[in-house]
C-alpha cells in the first residue's frame, strides 16, 4: 500500500509540474524552433517579427505578429506575404492523435503577392522537402476570418497587375457541412458582395467527392450566381492532385 501510495504520488507531482510548465511556458524563447518548422513546410524563408502568445483556454490558440513569406528567388520583390496578425486555434484532442483540427483561423492586414515568371511559373509553387506528394491529408478548418487582405497579382513579368482587397471575408460550418460564406471586397476597382456555402480545406483532398459550391452575390453592382460540384482527381499514391468541375 506505501508503494502504491508512493507511485500515486509520483505522477501525480509530474502531472501538476507538467501543467505548471505549461501554463508558464514562454513560447518565444522557441521562435526559432517555430520559423524553422515553418520554413521546412514552405520550403522558403519564414520571419516572425513581433511576439508570440500562447492560450490554453478555452481551448489551444497561438497568436504571432508581423509574418513574413519570402518570395521566390526570380520574383520582383522580396516578400511574397505578409501578415499583421495571425491567430490559430486548434483543437486538443486531434491533437494526440497527430490530427490537425484548426477551430479559428483569423487573419489581418495581410498582403499577398502572386505572379509568374517569363516561363510561366507561379511564386505561389511552395513546399519542402517533407511535403511534396507524400498523400497526407490536410489540415481540417473549422471558422476562418479574414480582415484587410489585399491580393496583388502580377500575370507575367512586362504585364500590368491588379489589385484585389477583401474587406471582411467570414467562413464558418454550414448546415451541408460545407463552410458558409460572407464578404465583402473589391476586385480590380469593382466591390464585390458574396454569400453562399463551399467545400471545407480537408474535403478538397479526397479523391473523387463531388463537393457541392453555391455563391451568390453582387459584382460591380449586377448579381451573380454559381452552383457547381467539384470533383478532385487522384494523383499518384491516392493523392489528390487536380479539381474540376463535375
């Protein structure tokens, strides 16, 4: 009985010391372990100027400032994206079993460049080495918010670009089980006004699902609609690697 004692005993001081570190745990002193995970996924160089905090209720969220994307090495200028805040909040539970689940995505002030090269390739053509086709699955997304985002896209080198901003653009789970959208935003000079349901991140690598996409909304003031189904075509390995329209 003392032995039982004493190991209960035990585990329980390495379960409160456990919870105590982590819920004094400084996360920027892993910075560094935080940007070199980054730019072993993206394959480019990742910069996290500001501070990084850590939450654990209600639930895991990690929120960090100033981020910057570098750009390919041909493109014309040095960052290919950068954000002003980021917020992740993921479930726990997945977690444990090596499951990413993101309950919140929220994104501000944002910049985003995408071009192509006089050959025609994408700067947006990221990832290391540990990506490539390997079949994973993708990160589920449950809510994503975006606010302040501009795109600017820059079709070849000589070609003139244009600019698209998304003032507010909401995604949370629908009624299908798609992702219900709202935004608002402005395409080239014309605002842009949207509503309507799409398939969710991790639906789009299963091979073969024909996922449903219903969107209206107004464009320079005319309304609009599509209702389409999409449908994802296998790649070597069972990876999904094209989409169309079925």
């Amino acid at each position: 009985l003392r032995w039982l004692a004493g190991a209960a005993a035990a585990v329980a001081i390495l379960v409160v010391g456990g919870i105590v570190f982590v819920a004094t745990l400084d996360l920027n002193a892993y910075k560094g372990d935080v940007q070199a995970a980054m730019e072993a996924a993206t394959g480019r160089k990742v910069e996290i100027a500001g501070p990084l905090a850590l939450e654990w209720t209600p639930g895991p969220s990690l929120a960090a400032s100033g981020v910057t994307v570098a750009n390919a090495d041909w493109g014309s200028e040095p960052a290919m994206a950068t954000v002003g805040e980021l917020t992740v909040k993921v479930a726990l539970l997945p977690l444990i079993g090596g499951r990413v689940e993101i309950r919140r995505l929220a994104l501000s002030d944002v910049r985003v460049l995408l071009e192509r090269d006089a050959e025609g390739a994408g700067n947006w053509a990221i990832g290391g080495p540990s990506t490539g086709s390997s079949g994973g699955s993708a990160a589920d997304i449950a809510q994503a918010e975006l606010n302040k985002v501009t795109v600017v896209w820059k079709p070849g080198p000589k070609a003139p670009e244009k600019t698209y901003r998304i003032d507010r653009l909401s995604l949370e789970p629908g009624q299908s089980g798609g992702l219900a959208v709202v935004g608002k935003a402005e395409l080239d000079g014309e605002p842009l006004e949207l509503t309507g349901t799409v398939p969710s991140p991790a639906a789009l690598t299963r091979a073969g699902a024909g996922l449903p996409v219903d969107l209206k909304g107004t464009l320079g003031g005319k309304a609009f609609g599509v209702a389409a189904a999409l449908g994802v075509e296998p790649g070597a390995g069972g990876a999904a690697t094209s989409l169309g329209v079925m």
